[in-house]
C-alpha cells in the first residue's frame, strides 16, 4: 500500500490535502484513481490513517479518512551518529539505517575524515539526505520520517551523550567489553 507523509495543517477534520510532488507520483507514476485508498502519516502527531482518494486536481488531492491505523514505530528510540564517509556511501547507510529503524541521524566530523564540508554544502548534504530519509521511510512503511541533523563534531557530540540512557560506541580494537555484557 503506498504511503504518503503530511503536516498536520493539511489534514482538516476528516479530509486531507496532499500536496507537493507527491501529488505528480500519486497521478503519474502509481496512476491512483478516485476511489483508491492510500495510507497518510501525519509528520507531526506521528498518527497514520487509511484513506480513500475523493479529488483529484494538479496541485493537490483530496482524500477522506477512513481510519485510524495503529503506530508500529518502537518504544526505543535509537539515534546514530555516523561519521562522514567518502563518496556517496552516507546515503546508503541513511538508506539502511531508516530501514532498519532509526528515530535520527547525525553526521559527524571526525579528525581523520577525508570528507570536509563547508557551510553551503552542508546544508545542501542535509537537504538530500533528508530526502533520501523520507523515501527510505515511504519505502519500508515507517510512521515517521528520521530526521537527518546536522553536522557536529566530536566536542558537540560530548555535550549531547548526557541526552541517552545507554550510549553504545563501535570501536575496531575493543578486546574485552562486547555487546553480551551490555
């Protein structure tokens, strides 16, 4: 069943407006009809709906809720923090990562990173990846869309581990401590 994600302003009592390019992929590329139900998340409640397409226009479509459906999306709230590696290597682990079921991604400098990113890029980098998110989680059906933060680096990410109950760190030369004992 194809998904399709919306702020909680498009959704006026028991319609919704889908908007944006969801509406040319709705029309064009799955080829819905009036009639055809979809499932609608709501960004910001984070609540998920049946629905049946009532109109169909250019610039939106208009759909009626026909139910409510139930939140799968885990207690557990992992985040990850990735450092940033070359080429395009972080979209496929944003790609997995939203998959297999991550609440937020953080890129990390790192001392040794080969990757270095100015400020344009980056907000270029954070818009692409986000995107990359948003169709991961139409992909395999999430109720939410991961948000991909920006960039920080190691002294920031100090200040944010106070944030967690368990921080899990994968270091290559670990010898005594394993994922057993935690």
């Amino acid at each position: 069943m194809p998904r399709f994600f919306v702020k909680n302003e498009q959704i006026r009592g028991t319609t919704i407006e889908i908007l944006g390019e969801d509406v040319k992929h709705i029309k064009n590329v799955i080829r819905k009809q009036i009639g055809d139900n979809l499932e609608i998340c709501d960004q910001d409640t984070r609540k998920s709906y049946m629905c049946k397409i009532e109109k169909i226009e250019n610039e939106n479509i208009l759909a009626n809720i026909i139910e409510e459906l139930q939140n799968y999306e885990d207690k557990v709230k992992v985040d990850i923090y990735q450092g940033l590696p070359k080429a395009d290597k972080m979209e496929l682990i944003i790609q997995k990562s939203v998959e297999l079921g991550a609440n937020a991604i953080i890129p990390v400098e790192m001392k040794r990173c080969v990757v270095k990113l100015n400020d344009k890029d980056k907000v270029k980098k954070i818009e692409r990846w986000q995107k990359i998110s948003e169709v991961a989680s139409k992909q395999c059906g999430r109720d939410i869309i991961p948000k991909i933060n920006n960039v920080v680096n190691i002294s920031k990410i100090c200040s944010l581990i106070e944030n967690y109950n368990i921080l899990i760190v994968a270091y290559e030369n670990e010898k005594e401590n394993t994922l057993k004992q935690q």
